[in-house]
C-alpha cells in the first residue's frame, strides 16, 4: 500500500470514492452528487462499492478494503479463485497429486471445525442444567447449528445442515452428545470422520 501511495496510483484510479471523516462500524459518511455528504449503513453497501472506499490521509489515499494485491490495489471480490488456483498449481508441480483446495473448502472446514468446538463447548456449560433449563438456553440463545450459521451468514439454518454440516447429521451428533458423559466424543468424532468423503482431516486437529 504505501509503494502505491508513494507511486500516486490510487489517484489515478476514476471509480475510487473517498469517504468524510472516519468510518463508523455500523455505518460511512460519502460525498453525494449534489455537493453534500450521505451516510450508509455498511450493511447495505456491496462489495463492489466497499471496493471502491478510500480515506485521505497524511500519506496519501488509502483503501478501506481489507484485501489487497501485491502492487496495492483493492483485490477483485472473486481474486481468491486466482490465488488458490496458483497454488494448486505450486502443490501439484511438488508433486502431490490429488491435492486441491478451493475457497470454498476453507467455508466448510470453518463450518466442520466451529460446530465441533461449539459442541464441546455448549456441553461443558451445559452440563449442569436440567432438561428443562437446557430447553430454555437454547429456545433464547440457539444451538450450535444457529451458532454456525451465524458465523456463516446463512438466512436459513437448513443451508448450514444439509450443505455444510451434513456429515454431522448423518452421524445424528445432536443425539450422541446428549447421552456422552464419559464417552471420548473428541477421539470418536476423528475416527467417525475419517472415511466420510466430505472431511478431509480431523476438525479438532490440534486443540488441546
């Protein structure tokens, strides 16, 4: 970025907008085209126009996007496609055939990972509670499903068991956990796992 700067790049950029002040978290102040300013809820901005954000600073304009290439500029929304083929490309070119990641499987590895550690969690805090006060927890605050989908973004919770969190459910996790008192839930979950196509490694791999 400050290659960029010091080159004056992001000047030359025609579709870059430069915000008023300091962005809020909820929300950012941007010239409109009558002359005056406009506040957004980041919300319902996308990423295309997120892109396009930058602040003056004492060193220059500097982009709001979080993700950015080598020379400095704002990476494309989809850029991560590119990278990732590259990569596959480096692995495969070492010679490990067969290996291949996508964005998307870094999604459901987050997904596997976050329901397994949610699980555990959830019943260690829990475990004191009767039927009924855990009924009562999860009626106010969700389950680990909610929790997952949350952290995914999903409208429904559906998407985040049939689709990504599917081989806990053929696996049925919510009735085993219920009656695991003394069971080895962790060490059960890694070898239950190891066959399923859709898991590649252990989700709690390298937790203590």
């Amino acid at each position: 970025m400050r290659e960029a700067q010091a080159a004056g790049r992001y000047e030359r950029l025609p579709w870059i907008r430069v915000v008023a002040g300091e962005p809020s978290r909820v929300s950012v102040t941007m010239p409109d085209r009558v002359g005056g300013t406009a506040t957004r809820p980041w919300a319902l901005m996308r990423p295309g126009q997120r892109r396009a954000l930058f602040r003056s600073t004492p060193a220059g304009l500097e982009p709001l996007w979080l993700w950015l290439n080598e020379d400095g500029m704002p990476r494309d929304p989809h850029g991560w496609h590119h990278t990732f083929e590259a990569a596959n490309r480096r692995i495969s070119g070492l010679g490990l055939d067969g290996f291949r990641c996508t964005p998307h499987m870094c999604r459901h590895s987050f997904a596997l990972r976050w329901f397994s550690i949610g699980k555990l969690v959830r019943g260690h805090q829990m475990a004191h509670l009767s039927k009924d006060q855990t009924d009562d927890f999860r009626e106010q605050f969700g389950d680990t499903w909610h929790l997952v989908q949350t952290m995914l973004g999903h409208k429904r919770v559906e998407t985040t068991k049939d689709v990504y969190l599917e081989p806990f459910r053929r696996l049925e996790v919510e009735q085993l956990l219920a009656h695991s008192e003394g069971f080895p839930v962790a060490r059960f979950m890694a070898e239950a796992f190891a066959s399923h196509p859709r898991v590649r490694t252990d989700p709690l791999a390298g937790d203590s």
